[in-house]
C-alpha cells in the first residue's frame, strides 16, 4: 500500500494501492478521496491527527480548483 506511483489526481500527489500521500507544509499524510456525481469524501491522517469529511459538491467540479482548495484544506487541519 506505500509502494506510490505518479497520478494526475488534481495535483494532490502520488497514488498506492488504496493510499494516496499527501505532502503538508509540517510533513507527509496518508489517505484517500473518493468523488461522485455531488458528493467527496476523502480521510487523511500524518499519524497523529486525522481528518475526514464529506462535502456536497457541484454536479460538475472544476478540478484544478477543487484540489488546490484540497490541498489547503488538508495543511491547515493537519498543520495549522
């Protein structure tokens, strides 16, 4: 699960086997988003603090955007 491989997955990282990382501002997380049609989830944890949400969506999401906001969203909870 920690062997990555490059992914275009919004900018967010490298992807493994269920895993994605995460590279913060404080250091790296592990974890993984997951998208529908109007709906996100996505768990991440650096092994001491852990994040999870679920987020209602616009049918059709701006990718850039949505994982830069990610991005910010994950090195705030877990550095902040």
């Amino acid at each position: 699960m920690t062997k990555f491989v490059n992914a275009l997955l919004g900018g967010t990282g490298e992807y493994g086997i269920g895993l994605q990382k995460f590279q913060t501002d404080c250091g790296t997380a592990w974890g993984h988003i997951g998208q529908i049609a109007g709906y996100t989830t996505m768990t991440v944890s650096d092994g001491t603090r852990a994040l999870s949400t679920g987020i209602n969506t616009p049918v059709i999401a701006d990718g850039a955007g949505s994982g830069e906001a990610t991005k910010n969203f994950v090195n705030q909870a877990l550095c902040g």
